[in-house]
C-alpha cells in the first residue's frame, strides 16, 4: 500500500498503513504516512521530510480505505511542497 510520486523537484513516497484495533481479522481503517526529499538530493529541513495523519488529524481518525489514505497523503504531500516553495519565495 504505497505510492511514489515527483512533484516539481521533490519526491514524495506515501504509505498507507492497516490498522486492526478490535481483532487481527477486522480492519478499524487506515492511517497514511509520507515522506517528502528533493530529487536532486539537495537540503531540505532535515534533508528529509516525514509527517503522518496521527500529527494531521485528530487523534484515533482512520481512513476508510487504503485509496482514501493515499490520496490524502498526496494532498498533504502537495500542501507541504506548496509550503516549501513559498518559503524559498518560488510561490
């Protein structure tokens, strides 16, 4: 449950994670991680950026579907270059 993407000049891997609170057999939903690093592996804060959707969204909130978690991920990911680039001034 992964997806990798190039924004611009940065690359974003994204990954969904099952979670199963109740029992191993039944999925309570899914949480979303990504990564954010220049393709041209200059610095970036850290020379590596990680956030994941338990420091996004309120606590115990799952994605109903993996497709659900990536996408999300994808829109923070872009949010966070958008953020990136306006600090450099390129926005």
């Amino acid at each position: 449950m992964h997806r990798d993407l190039t924004i611009g000049e940065y690359a974003v891997a994204i990954t969904a994670e099952r979670k199963c609170l109740v029992s191993p057999n039944v999925v309570t939903g899914y949480t979303v991680r990504f990564a954010i690093r220049r393709v041209d592996d200059k610095a970036l804060t850290g020379n590596l950026f990680v956030e994941t959707s338990e420091e996004i969204a309120p606590q115990n909130h799952y994605f109903a579907s993996v497709k659900a978690a990536l996408d999300a991920g994808e829109q923070m990911g872009r949010m966070r270059i958008t953020d990136f680039d306006a600090a450099r001034g390129l926005s």
